[in-house]
C-alpha cells in the first residue's frame, strides 16, 4: 500500500480542491504511472521486482572499497552580504517568497543581539558519483552561494552557528519541476533541533515550490503556495530564554540548555524520505563560550574540544543500487527499502586522511531506516578505544572515556574524540558497523567482525601542536524538577502502533490541519511514549525542545537508562515493547509543531501527530 491510502476512502477529503488531498492523489497517480520507471531506475538493465510484506530486492552492484577519498577538512558554508530581496519579519508576495507566518519575535531579538548574518541554500539536482564503480547520477543537494560550482567538495552542506548571533537563511527550491520518479520537488526544510518559531521549522504541510499548484490557508493550519524561497530566522537562543531574562534581566537563556550538532534536512510531507535519501541534508554546528570550537580558547570556561579543521562532522545513510548501478527506492511500499551500502558524507567506503592528534567526529545517522552499531577497529579488528563527549547534539554533563562503542538509531547523532596520535603514521584504522539488520523494521543482532564503512589513515603530525583536550566535565544539566513535583505534571500517553498495514500514533495517522494536543506556552508536562507491538523499532523525535528521559520500561519492569542517554535528548528509541517517561517543555515560541517516528518509512506513511503550543498572549 502506498502513503497514499492512509486517507478514509469512505470520507471527504477536508483540503481544498488544490490542496494536500488533491496533490496526494495526483503524486498517487503519477507513481503508478511511472511505476516502471521507479522500480529499474532506467530503460535499460530491467529487472523483475518482488514486492512482499518485507520486500525483497537485489543487492547492490559491487564496489572496490577505499578508492574515494573525503576532503581533510570540512569547509563551512559562509555568510552573504545581502540578499535580494530584502530580508523581513514579514512575508512580502511580490518578492516571490512562498506563504509564511511573520518571524515571531524577530524585531525584538534582533533588537536585542543585532542583525542576523545572512545566508542562501538552494535545494537543486546536481551530478554526483556515489562511487567510481557507479554511474554518474543526479542526487539532491543544498548547494551553498558561495561554492555553487564545487558542491561535492563541501558536501553535505554544513554551517557554522554561533549562541547569541542570530541567522536568517533563505532557502531557494530549484529542483525540477517535471521530475518524474521518487521524491517531490516540494521541499519544507525543518533544522532539527533548534529552538524556533513554528514558521521556521520545517512543517511537514508548508512545503513549496515555484511552479505547484496550491492555495494559501489560514495562519493557523497548514500552508503551501508556490514560491521560489523561504526565509528562516534561526535566532539561536537557549531553551528557557524568557524565564533567564526574567530572573537577569538580560541574557539569551540557560547556557544548560546548548546544542551542539544540528543537522536539517527536507521534512515535506509524504515525501521526506526519498528526497532525504536523495542527498537533501546538512549539517548546523551550534557553538559558544563554552563549546567554543577553538581549543586554544584561554576563557574561563572554554573546554578547549578540537577544532576545525580537527572537527569533522560525518553523516551515515543507507542506499541501496539497481543492477544498473541507479540509487533505487520504492515507493509504493510501507516497507521502505533497506540499504544494503553505508554512504559517508554520499561517499560509499571513502577513506579520510588524518593528522596524528585528537579528532572530534560528529556522527550522525541521516537514515531512511538502518541503525548502526559503530566500533573504530584496527586492520586486524583490535577494537579501539574513544571518549563519548555528546548525544544528539547535546555535551554530556562527563565524557564517557574509554568506550567502544556508539549505537545510533535514525536521526540520533553521537559526538566522539578519538586520538590519532596513538597510532604510528601509516596507521590504518576503519569504522565498523557492526549491527546487523535485515528488513527496515529493526535491528537484528551484533556480530564481529562488522561491515567496514570508513577507512582512517594516519599520514602525516600536525603542522602545529595539538591543543586540545577532553575535560573531565563537559556542560552541566539543567536541574530536574523535584519528584513531587513532576506528578503533579500533566501525563501524555501517545502509542506508537501498527493498525491494518497502517503506522498510527493512537490509533490515528497524521492529520496536519488539527492539533491532537494543544499546549500551553511555558508549561512542562511528561509524554508516555509507548511502542504497542514490539515488532518495529520506532525512534521518535520530538521538534521544538530536547527532552528527558525519566525511566525506561519493558512489559512494565523498569530497565536501565544507559549513560549516554542520561543527558537532553530530542530521538527516544522504542525497542520491543517499551515505555519511556520524557519530562518535555515547551518555552519561549508557539505554533504548530510535530512529533513522528523517525525511521521516516513510518513518518511518510503517517506516523506523525500534529501538536501546538497555544500563544500566551491570544
């Protein structure tokens, strides 16, 4: 069954006749259509597809490991001086910018910091050769103004932000408008997880481009409309920011409350993982006084991690190839399809040069569906140790030293140092996965020696000395409410399910016009999150704000909340038939915001619930 039939058939469709209804009947109709064409990649080389309740389809051609190598440093997006038109608050429709709400709080924080930096993305087709025993294809990507000619040497996209120093960035949509195959040239881009106003992050429902067909709603229900770009004001503010200025009277929030590495990536609704999966995805490195990304910071406070170019984020996501070497995807099946290859930064087995010093890898698993289970090993398969420093962008109140280890379910990112300086020059060490999984509901089991998935040479000293380090504490947590005072908190269980081939969150699937919870703006509450069958793994995010784990169960006995897991949040990992109590709050912006599995199979086919944070002041 397509994403498709996740409508009634037996009711009325509730969108406008130019609205999301219409355009998931006509994307229906278009991938049947095409269907040939979708499922062998090309005229050429056809081949039989079997469709099963876990289909099953060809592996991958073969491909000589370690013959692509990754640029040695990661060379970041950089600013604009201007952008034309202007930048607002508020929409203007004669500037070709697709329907949005006003940036809330915009004067008002730019008052209060001054003029964001500016900066331009466009969404656009663009070659790309996964590997040299690949055919040259096109891929999605955010291609950045200033390197509009060498995108695979920046690739994927990364932007370095800055606590205190708010960002607007214009993302242009120039993917093309006749595409015919997997994915949609609509895109909603949603920075996942910085704290922002609803207009900026990426609904699901507001997704546009400059030739759609589509009607502006109202400013509280979703919106699409053509346009050639969006504006997005990240002001990059802590959680909490109100009640700090309350107590100061002047700061931009809880410095408890920093993240560190964000990635954002397409969230257009039905759509998200096939435009994903066709490279639509960067990374955001947030850093300040604290975190500062310069390790020879003399500040109080600084804790001095390695540093560009010794910061190095890297990006894991599951693809898998027609006999004719083809990305290939179906999608017209709720199962998805299970990448059988590993690519790292869109590179399969690539090797990274390295100085013999300390690194800090940003590991972050992009999906669609594989989980990872990552060991650095050596090439004799002597596993290595590391310090784990941060979880889903958050820094540990303490690194984890001396581990072996990073599990990383979909959209979970890991933050480790390793220390290249252990190792002779020459030294060959790989990434490993080695966490086995055959369909995309779940993981199945850990076995050595693992798939090798990233090649590291130690080659060469550095030109300076390394002075980093990895401090024995890293960022404290923000206090826990009192027992007592959590049970007087409001409790909401949300089930994550399976329900006649369906994906349902309580039983229902995702309806973008109507909030299933509506929340007051300031408030905390405790979110149940419940996986009913045990079947599937169900990594849930929530959008908005980090969460907490406060226990952990399976057929109702509480298990052990492992270290890494101890800190913020913003993915909790469903396993078997597991609860997790999250403390959630919910400050300083309002709107329309979502929560979905994010094995993004589940998400596209439905597994999203709509909730809102009612304005204080309406």
């Amino acid at each position: 069954m397509s994403k498709k039939g996740k409508k009634n058939p037996s009711a009325a469709p509730k969108d406008p006749p130019d609205g999301p209804a219409r355009r998931t009947f006509l994307k229906l109709s278009a991938s049947v259509l095409a269907a040939p064409l979708l499922l062998n990649g090309r005229d050429s080389d056809a081949v039989e597809w079997v469709t099963t309740p876990q289909p099953v389809f060809p592996p991958s051609p073969p491909t000589q490991p370690w013959l692509v190598e990754l640029p040695r440093a990661i060379v970041p997006v950089q600013p604009v001086s201007v952008l034309t038109p202007s930048a607002e608050a508020a929409p203007k429709k004669a500037d070709d910018e697709a329907g949005r709400e006003p940036h809330q709080r915009f004067d008002e924080i730019v008052g209060a910091l001054g003029p964001p930096e500016l900066y331009k993305l466009t969404a656009k087709e663009i070659p790309w050769e996964f590997h040299p025993d690949l055919p040259t294809q096109t891929a999605w990507t955010y291609v950045a103004a200033t390197v509009a000619d060498t995108p695979d040497a920046t690739a994927p996209a990364t932007i370095f932000a800055k606590y205190g120093q708010p960002i607007l960035c214009r993302f242009h949509n120039e993917l093309p408008p006749g595409h015919v195959g997997f994915g949609s040239p609509e895109i909603s881009t949603h920075l996942h997880n910085l704290h922002m106003s609803s207009g900026c992050d990426g609904y699901p429902a507001d997704f546009y481009s400059e030739t759609m067909a589509g009607s502006a709603l109202d400013q509280t229900g979703p919106r699409q409309g053509t346009g050639k770009f969006k504006d997005h004001f990240y002001p990059n503010i802590y959680a909490g920011y109100d009640e700090w200025r309350a107590l100061h009277g002047e700061g931009i929030g809880d410095p408890k409350e920093a993240l560190g590495t964000l990635w954002f990536h397409d969230h257009t609704e039905d759509y998200t993982a096939p435009n994903v999966y066709r490279g639509l995805a960067g990374f955001y490195l947030l850093f300040d006084h604290i975190d500062s990304g310069k390790e020879d910071d003399d500040k109080p406070g600084a804790l001095r991690l390695p540093s560009p170019p010794y910061d190095y984020p890297l990006a894991f996501g599951d693809k898998r190839f027609a006999p004719n070497g083809q990305l290939f995807w179906d999608d017209l099946h709720v199962e998805g399809v299970l990448g059988d290859k590993v690519t790292v930064n869109g590179k399969i087995e690539p090797v990274l040069h390295v100085d013999a010093r300390k690194y800090r890898l940003r590991l972050l698993n992009s999906g669609p569906s594989r989980f990872y289970e990552f060991y650095l090993v050596t090439a004799k398969d002597q596993v290595q140790p590391f310090s784990y420093i941060a979880n889903d962008g958050n820094l540990l109140p303490a690194p984890l030293l001396n581990q072996r280890k990073v599990h990383l379910g979909v959209a979970e990112r890991a933050d480790i140092v390793v220390d290249f300086s252990q190792y002779p020059i020459g030294t060959e060490l790989y990434l490993v996965n080695r966490l086995r999984q055959d369909s995309t509901r779940k993981p199945k089991d850990v076995k050595a020696p693992g798939t090798r998935v990233l090649k590291f040479i130690v080659d060469q000293y550095p030109p300076q000395q390394d002075l980093s380090q990895v401090p024995e504490q890293l960022r404290e947590l923000p206090k826990l409410p009192s027992a007592k005072e959590i049970a007087k908190l409001r409790v909401r269980r949300w089930e994550f399910d399976r329900k006649n081939g369906l994906w349902t969150v309580n039983g229902q699937l995702f309806d973008s016009h109507n909030p299933r919870a509506k929340i007051k703006q300031g408030s905390a509450e405790v979110w149940e999150l419940v996986s009913k069958s045990g079947g599937w793994s169900h990594p849930i995010h929530l959008h908005l704000e980090e969460g907490r784990i406060l226990s952990k169960s399976v057929d109702g006995i509480e298990v052990p909340v492992p270290p890494h897991e101890r800190g913020r949040k913003d993915v909790f990992v469903l396993e078997k038939t597991m609860t997790i109590r999250v403390l959630v709050r919910f400050r300083d912006f309002h709107g329309k915001y979502v929560m979905h599995c994010h094995n993004v199979i589940h998400e596209d086919h439905a597994m999203m619930v709509r909730w809102d944070v009612e304005d204080p002041d309406a």
